[in-house]
C-alpha cells in the first residue's frame, strides 16, 4: 500500500514535471513566433524608409525644378576638355584668363560679334523668334577690354552723381556693370537681347513677349538667362532679364530643368570631382 501510494505519487509528479515542461515549451514557440511576427510586419520595414527618405528628397528640390516624380537623380553633365569653353566661368571673383581672346565673327547680319564656335546657335535663336513673329534684337554682345573699363567707369559716375561718395559708386557700379576682366560680355559668348520695340535694360524687358520667348526656348540654342531672378546672392549681378550666355545645350537643358544658375552649376560639378 505504501509503495503503491508512492508510485502513485511520484506518477502525479512526473505528470506535474512533464505539464510543466510542455508548457515551458509552448511559452517558448509562442515567444518566438510573436518575434518573428513582430520583425516582418510592414511597419518595421516602412519606418526606415521615411528615415532615409527626406534626406535624399531634401536634395532634390534644389535641383528638381518640380518634376517631382522623377525618381533618379539630375545627371550633371560633364563636358570634355575639349568643350570646357562653353563652361567658363566669370564672375567677381573668377577673372578671364590674360590675353583671352576668342576666335570671333559678326552675328545676326550685324557689326556684333560673337565667340565663331557659338554664332551659328545665336543665329538660329533670332531666325527662330522671328519665325514666331518677335522683334529681337541684340544691343551688346562681345567687349574688348577696353570697352568694359569705359563701361565701368561711366557707371561709377552715374552712381557718384546719386550722392554717393566715390567709394560707395565704385561698389555700386560692380553691381552694376561688371568690372574689367569679369564681363562675361568679353569671353564673346554672351549678348544682350532686348525687343525691339522696348529697348530698356530693366527688369520691364522681362514682360515683352521677346524675353517671354526667349527666357522659355533659348536653352534649346545653349543659352540660359545668366542672371535670373532671385539668383542675385549667387552671380553677384542683378537681375538681367537680356543678358544670355551660351553654355551649349547639354548644360543649357540642364541648368534650365533644375532652376540653376552658372555659379550653382559649377558647385555641383566641383562636388562631384571632389567625391
Ligand atoms: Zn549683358
């Protein structure tokens, strides 16, 4: 009776042991199958993306001009050496190469002249507004050195004759008229267009259906408004709604679809080399 009992007992225990391993055991499966469930649900993945996301999107913006369901990243385009002087730059502070003169010729059955590797596009550009039934007409395009500097000190003057003491006008005047060696007008890929019947240099040209045309079609020809609107902090100039510059069209398109201006294109081609 005695042993019986204790066998008894110690079954009970055994089955009591073996619940509660069972039940050890299915704790542990069901643990792990909440992980696992936890891991792969579709909010864990999708956490990360936006984590990511607005860093590379914050990019594009800058040079995305509103096509925002383009996925991939602007391509800049890189010219070769060889094509390097449709890019130069010239500003304040990045002055002409001495002595550089280009090859020149006259334009648009004019006394203008114009860099000869880049007439032919200016060319097509007037025949092409005039298609249209525009009046362009160029009212500047390559200085020689000379003709800067007489620009520039002319407009030192008309700013002294404001009041402002010689000093001042200066400063004013390299907002005004570019100083000698850092005119685009005298790497000859640049011209002033104006409509003929609104020959003012101000920001009013912009309204004539002559900028309106050109300020939309010129990157077609290679050329960008070299001075837009709002862009002031970055060229150092005004806005210039007539001076157009020829940079080919590749980089033309480029500038033009990602709302840049020379300097900024320049920025973006600098950090890429240096990457
Ligand atoms: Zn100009």
């Amino acid at each position: 009776m005695q042993e019986t009992r204790h066998t008894r007992v110690q079954h009970q225990k055994n089955r009591k042991k073996q619940n509660i391993r069972r039940l050890f055991v299915a704790a542990v499966i069901l643990l792990l199958v909440v992980c696992v469930v936890w891991i792969s649900r579709p909010g864990t993945v999708q956490e990360e993306t936006p984590a990511t996301g607005p860093a590379v999107s914050g990019v594009e913006p800058t040079t995305n001009d509103g096509d925002g369901d383009k996925q991939q990243e602007p391509q800049i385009p890189v010219l070769p050496e060889e094509e390097s002087w449709k890019i130069v730059l010239v500003n304040s502070s990045h002055a002409l190469p001495d002595g550089y003169v280009p090859e020149m010729t006259t334009v648009d059955n004019t006394s203008f002249q114009f860099d000869i590797r880049a007439a032919e596009d200016l060319n097509a550009m007037l025949r092409d507004a005039r298609a249209e039934g525009l009046s362009p007409m160029i009212c500047s395009s390559y200085r020689t050195w000379e003709r800067q500097t007489t620009l520039f000190e002319k407009q030192v003057e008309k700013q002294q004759a404001t009041g402002l003491s010689y000093e001042d006008a200066y400063e004013k005047a390299k907002t005004v008229v570019a100083y000698p060696g850092t005119s685009e007008h005298q790497t000859g890929l640049t011209a002033d267009i104006v409509a003929t019947s609104h020959q003012l240099l101000d920001d009013s040209q912009a309204d004539t259906a002559e900028q309106q045309w050109l300020m939309a079609n010129c990157w077609k020809y290679g050329f960008i408004l070299r001075y837009p609107l709002g862009k002031s902090e970055e060229t150092g100039i005004i806005y210039e709604p007539w001076h157009y510059r020829y940079v080919g069209q590749e980089v033309a398109q480029y500038i033009t679809e990602n709302g840049l201006c020379l300097e900024e294109y320049w920025q973006q081609l600098e950090a890429l080399q240096q990457a």
